[in-house]
C-alpha cells in the first residue's frame, strides 16, 4: 500500500511522462509539416507564356517570329504535354498547394497569357 508521499510522486511521474509524450508528438509533427513543405521546394513547375494568336502566319515579323503562334500550334502543345504525363494546373492550385491545402499533381505545369489579346479568347479558349 502506497503513503500520501508516494501517491503524490506517482502522479508527477505520469504527468511529466504525458507532458514528454505530448512533446514529443508536437516537435514530431512540426518537423513533418517542414520535411512536407521543404518537398514542394523540389518540384520544378514550368510556366509557359503565349502571347497573341494569328490564324495566318506573316511572311516577315519584326520579332522573328517570337511571338507570334496559331491556335493549331497551341493544340499541338497542349496535346504534346498531356501525352507526356503534365497535367495543367491554375495560379490558385499552386497556391492552394503552397499553404498545404492539396498535392501537386507528379508533372505539373501552368499555361499564361500575356496582353489579354481577343485571339487568346476567341481561338484558345475553346481549345
């Protein structure tokens, strides 16, 4: 049979085994989310910037041709990437993955738009 003396002691020693333990498992969960977060860090995501679309390429171009594409050149991207495993993703999916909030797909990659060209809606969008 225990005294007074020893049930108190008893009962610290299991408090700060609970309070170990609890400790323990935060530092483990912090020290996951980093080794999470720090992952993402690897992924390199490529970013492709079209510019206008023409349904007829020019004969000369002051750019030489730089920028300037064709809604079936466009398609022809786009099917090369998805027959290559990417999948396209939005600026607010990678933010959503940035706070943690979803996964990145394995092969990730965004298409933007620079100007807000009409051509962009009219022979794009559709694609």
């Amino acid at each position: 049979m225990l005294n007074r003396g020893e049930s108190k002691l008893n009962v610290k020693k299991i408090i700060i085994i609970l309070l170990i333990i609890i400790g323990i498992a935060f530092i483990g969960g912090f020290i996951f989310d980093c080794y999470k977060y720090s992952r993402r860090a690897d992924i390199k995501i490529p970013i492709l910037l079209y510019h206008n679309f023409v349904t007829e390429v020019p004969n000369s171009d002051q750019d030489d041709f730089k920028y300037i594409n064709t809604p079936e050149s466009f398609e022809e991207n786009i099917k090369t990437f998805l027959d290559n495993g990417y999948t396209i993703i939005s600026i607010k999916e990678l933010a959503d993955a940035d706070k943690g909030k979803t996964e990145l797909p394995n092969k990730p990659i965004i298409i933007t738009f620079d100007d807000g060209y009409y051509s962009n809606y009219e022979y794009i969008y559709p694609i």
